[in-house]
C-alpha cells in the first residue's frame, strides 16, 4: 500500500505573495528539513520568481502548468511517475477556477491536508468590491487565510466579516509589511463597552460575524437593531415555543449568494411575532448552549420589542 502525500495549495491572486510564503515555509520554518523530494508545482509566473538552484540544495523540484487545461488528473499522474515525491506544493492560479483542482482525477494517494489563501491588505477592499466572486472563489477552500502588507490602518474587523462570510471555519492572519503577525484587537465601528450597543444596518453583518465568533464578549451586553423575523407557522420551519429568530439578509457575493444572518431568541410572546414582519429589538445577550449552534453560543433575551417599518434596502452587507 503505498503512503499517503501530502498535498498544501496556495491560493491567491497574482503578487499577494504566494511564492513567498512557499519560500518561507520551505526555508525559514525547516519543512524541507523532514523531506527530501518535494514538488512545486507552479501555475503563474510572479514578481517573485523561484531560485531552482537553492531549491535543489533541498531536493524540491519546479513545474510550470501555466495553462489551465494542462491541469488535469493525467498531468499530476504524470508528473507524480515522474518524480515521485514526498510532498506537493501546489501554487494555483488566481485567475483559475477552484473547483477542477479538487475534482481531477489525480494520483491516488495525494492528499490535500490544508489549502492556504494569501491575500494582500493594500488591495483587499478593491477586490472584494469590483471582484467579490473571484476573491470568494480563492478564499472557499482555504483552511488559512493570511491577509499581508497590513498596517495600523487596516480595518481588521471588516477584512474578517468579508472572509467569514465566505469561510466561516477558516482561520486568519494578518502579517505586517515587516513579516511580523499583527495580533492588535480589531477595532469595531460601535462602542462594545455601551450600557446599549447599537447595531446601524451598516454594521450588522459585521456585529453578527464577531458575535458568533466571539459570543462571550457579548455575553451580558444589550444590542438593539432593526430587525427581520423568522417565526413560520408551519412547514418544517416552525420554531419551538417560546423561540423566534431575528436577523437581516446579507449579501455576501452576489445575489445568488444572500444568506439570512440570525440569531436565537427567547420570547414567552414569541407566537404573537409575526413572521416576516420588521422590528427594532433591544435584547440582552447570554452565552449558552444551544443545540442550533451545537454548543455555546449567542442567545437574545429581549427587553422591547416594537413594531418597525420595512427599511428601504432590506439587505445588509459585508463592505
């Protein structure tokens, strides 16, 4: 039976500093110290170009497949016969669809063990607001997504409600211009320490992210937002007495992409909420168990609830 080969995929567009982070893995974090034959298989030419020669003095070799219909299964079957490696470096084409590259029909005991997403901070807003899709296509599959190139300026906070809502598992990093992990609290555009944190519909994606990521920092703070409700009366959907769920929609890459962003809430008038109808919620927040979130989690008790007109744009966003 033959062993298993790890496989790790870079992903990111042109010069956010995918072959860099290839350098520094094999260099400076000793990988190639376990490994004697390792293969780069790169799919664009960069600012930054490989050094074939240092890449010998630790057994890694490089491959080009530059056009994206010589990536195939029989390609990676080809070039697995051909050097038999320990281990796979694959630095994948930002401009390339995602999906072939886990759907090919490769060599049997390559394995894809973690799919990391370089992104560059000084870029970042441009290309999630004129290339939303294609920066969501490169960031879906990453385990890690490393945001590089930040400064004191960055808006940490946003940059991770526009990935969350794209990867909700994925773990980020923000790396200074120096290299060094910028591990500063993100700063939010509402006061968390209030005596009522009140959510605009602007920051509500963004609330709603960091609360479910970071529930007991809310744990005992009142909110309050405009919100959506969720209480159908029958079908599957029917919620327990006594619960109901206020949220927004939110667009995260187009329209076919609008998720609804809710939270549970526990109401002894819950069946008095009409489903669908608008409110402005004031509640507090506890960090309980709750089996729709399989743990702990954000739970609304509420304080008032008042009827609310319908807002003149129903969604909310992540830009």
């Amino acid at each position: 039976m033959n062993n298993e080969i790890p496989v790790y995929v870079f992903f990111g567009f042109m010069d956010s500093g995918k072959t860099s982070l290839i350098h520094e893995t094999l260099f400076e974090n000793q990988f190639a110290s376990e490994m004697s034959n390792i293969l780069i298989i790169a799919c664009e030419d960069g600012d930054v170009e490989y050094d074939e020669a240092e890449l010998a003095s630790i057994g890694a070799k490089l491959v080009m497949i530059e056009e994206e219909e010589d990536f195939t299964g029989a390609k990676l079957k080809e070039l697995d016969a051909a050097y038999h490696p320990e281990a796979v470096f694959i630095e994948y084409n930002g401009t390339w669809e995602v999906a072939p590259l886990y759907e090919a029909d490769g060599p049997e005991d390559w394995t894809i063990v973690q799919a990391l997403c370089t992104v560059d901070g000084t870029t970042f807003e441009m290309y999630m607001l004129n290339m939303r899709t294609m920066m969501a296509e490169q960031m879906h599959r990453a385990d890690v997504v490393i945001i590089n190139r930040c400064t004191d300026d960055t808006p940490k906070a946003k940059f991770r409600a526009n990935v969350k809502s794209i990867n909700r598992p994925a773990q980020i990093v923000y790396e200074r211009t120096d290299g060094t992990i910028d591990d500063r609290e993100e700063e939010l555009p509402f006061d968390i320490n209030a005596d009522e944190i009140e959510i605009a519909d602007a920051d509500y994606a963004l609330w709603f992210m960091d609360c479910m990521d970071h529930p007991k920092k809310y744990d005992g703070k009142t909110v309050s937002f405009l919100g959506l409700v969720y209480n159908p009366t029958d079908g599957t959907g029917r919620m327990k007495p006594g619960t109901f769920v206020p949220g927004r929609f939110a667009m995260t890459c187009c329209v076919e992409d609008i998720q609804f962003l809710g939270m549970k809430c526990k109401y002894k008038d819950s069946a008095n909420m009409r489903h669908k109808s608008w409110i402005h919620l004031k509640a507090r927040v506890k960090n309980e168990f709750a089996k729709e979130y399989r743990g702990k989690g954000p739970v609304l008790y509420p304080v008032s609830v008042e009827q609310a007109d319908k807002p003149e744009d129903e969604l909310v966003y992540f830009s």
